[in-house]
C-alpha cells in the first residue's frame, strides 16, 4: 500500500498557481496517480482492480480532508514549495495519518464487499515467508492499537488508568505480534476465518493479557 506518496501526487497534479487541493481535476489527477502508484505493489497483486479502485478513491479522498486541514500542507500549497511538501511526507506526523488513512480505506473496501475474500484475486502470488518491512509494520502497529484501544477502553476498569497506559498495552502486545508476522501471515490473515487469522486472534489475546499484567503492575 503506498499511500505515502498522495501529498506529492496531490501537489504535482495542481496547476502551478493552484491553491486549491480539492477541484475536481486535480482529484481525477491524483486518482489516477494513486492507481499508478499501485501496479507491482502488495495490494494491486492481492486484490481484484475494482477492489484497488475503490482502494485508491478513498485515498484520495480522505487525504484530501487531511490535507485541506492540515497548517503545514497548506502552507507548502500556497508556497508551491515542493521540498516543504517532502519535509511534511517524511514527517511523523503524516506518516502516522497516513498508515490510518490505509488502514481505514480497507476497512472500508471490506464493507462494501462484505465478504473479504470476493475482493482477492484468485490468482494472487503467494507472498514470500519474509518479516514485514518496516513500513508495513508501523502501518500494522497503528492498525493494531487503534483496534486494540477500544474495547480496552470500554472495559469497566479502564477508567483507573491513564491512557498512556493503555496505548502501552497495546503496543506491548503488537511489538510481540509483529515480532513473528510476515508478508505470507498477512496474506493468509486477509480471510478472517482462516486458521492464520484465528490463530493471530488467539496470540493477540495472549499478548494482550501478558501485557496487561506487565504494564498495570508497575
């Protein structure tokens, strides 16, 4: 998924006294960016092209939001400047934002197809039996604590807590679960009733409470 690269695409799509991020021309521009973007990546090669389609508009679209609301992308805009735009690529900031806006984008792609697996390619490659890059596993870090949060959250004793503690917790137990993840995991996972995918939940849960022990008791 290399959602990373739309705010340059996004700014190489406007015209050069643009300062408006969100014309339809430069929303077409960037789509079919992202659509580029995509061939030979993970997702373009595990999923069906409407699946990538719908993938790379909610993209674009959520980017967009962010970045109309984003100080630091709008003053690159009205700058033109395209080495603060890669200054704000690199940031934590966007790359945190961004490994959501992947994350939700799929989510997304998933209810509109309800069943996962219909939105596979049936003659996907396999994926090699290799640890996740780095940018795969903070995208899946976030993924997993945003996930974890919740019902953490919701538990009857969350409220003798801070929240700093219950992030720690989750990124306990998702550091030991990445430990151990590979590319060929996550493939198998994409079918939430896969032994893979049961098989992670159950780890999860016993991270989650091993974690839980460790952080709540110091």
């Amino acid at each position: 998924m290399r959602t990373l690269c739309l705010p340059g695409l996004l700014l190489a799509a406007l015209p050069v006294s643009s300062s408006n991020a969100d014309d339809a021309a430069t929303r077409a521009a960037t789509y079919r960016a992202c659509m580029d973007k995509q061939q030979g990546s993970q997702l373009n090669t595990l999923m069906k092209p409407e699946a990538v389609s719908q993938y790379c508009t909610c993209s674009v679209n959520r980017t967009i939001t962010y970045m109309n609301s984003s100080p630091a992308f709008q003053q690159a805009l009205r700058n033109q400047s395209r080495p603060q735009v890669h200054e704000f690529i690199a940031s934590a900031e966007w790359q945190n934002a961004a490994a959501e806006i992947g994350r939700q984008c799929l989510k997304e792609v998933q209810g509109a197809t309800s069943d996962v697996t219909r939105m596979l390619r049936k003659d996907a490659p396999r994926q090699p039996n290799t640890r996740l890059s780095n940018e795969s596993r903070r995208s899946f870090m976030i993924g997993f604590t945003a996930d974890c949060l919740a019902p953490l959250k919701g538990e009857s004793t969350a409220r003798h807590y801070k929240d700093s503690s219950l992030s720690e917790i989750c990124s306990c137990a998702g550091e030991k679960l990445t430990d151990r993840l590979t590319n060929a995991d996550v493939q198998k996972m994409l079918d939430k009733t896969s032994p893979a995918a049961i098989r992670f939940q159950k780890n999860a849960e016993k991270h989650l409470a091993t974690c839980k022990t460790k952080v709540l008791s110091q």
